[in-house]
C-alpha cells in the first residue's frame, strides 16, 4: 500500500459572494462543482464500498476549495478566469428565480459577460492559474 500523500496538479475551487445567505451559499456551491464533475471525468474517483459491501456514488478526487469575496471581487476573478483561459461555471442573481435547466440557460443568455450579477463561480484547471485567478479572496468560514 502506497503511503506517499497524494499531490494533485489541478485544483477545483468555488468563490461564493459574501452577502449570500447560508442556505444559498451551499445551493450555489452544488450546482456549480456539479459542471466540473459533468465535464471532467477524471476529477471523479471509484465507487465507495463500505464493509457490508453496500455501493455509493463516487465523489471528486480531490479537495474543492471555497472562498468568498465581495460582489466587486466577483467580478474582478471572472475576467481573471477570463484573461487566463480557467474553465469555470458560473451562478448569477437571476438563478435564484428560476426552478430549471433551461430557464438558468436562458438567464445567463440574456446579459452580456461584463454585465452578469454574479454570486458564485467555480474554477476548475492548474493549480497556479486557479490560484492566480482568486488571489485575493478570503477561505470560506
């Protein structure tokens, strides 16, 4: 059995804007992790097992980090994630008000880039870029 610690060259993080209430912090931070999950296959690990041999789902590989930031920081980390080519889901205002897929689609859709209100994006890429991208922001209490 292999006791090195594992290191991992990636990094998945997740910024939530600090006025959100809590039970919309932890609603944003599921949605978002969930499109780096659905696009990347390889940031999911086996099914567990427990002694009785009963199967679970699979979860990441490795750790999601989460920070917030104020409503201006958001922003400031969107356009890094821009500038640096980070793949990233984001969760505006607007999501809030819808109850599907496609209405969130249409949502994000309807306002330009600079413009959105966001609450929470998660960023998923190498370390360094996704660290370059949130510098500043403060780890989630």
């Amino acid at each position: 059995m292999d006791n090195e610690p594992i290191r991992f060259e990636t990094k998945i993080a997740v910024l939530l804007r600090e006025d959100l209430p809590t039970w919309q912090r932890l609603n944003v931070t599921a949605f978002l992790v969930s499109g780096i999950a659905g696009t990347h296959a390889e940031v999911v690990g086996e099914p567990y097992e427990d002694a009785d041999g009963v199967r679970y789902l699979p979860m990441f590989r490795q750790p999601v980090l989460v920070f917030e930031g104020s409503k201006e920081f958001m922003a400031t980390a969107h356009q890094r994630a821009l500038q640096r080519g980070v793949e990233y889901s984001v969760f505006t205002q607007d999501l809030f008000a819808t109850g599907n897929d496609r209405d969130n689609r249409a949502a994000v859709k309807a306002v330009g880039t600079h413009a959105l209100d966001l609450v929470g994006i998660a960023c998923y890429g190498p370390k360094t870029a996704v660290d370059k991208t949130l510098k500043g922001a403060r780890m989630h209490p």
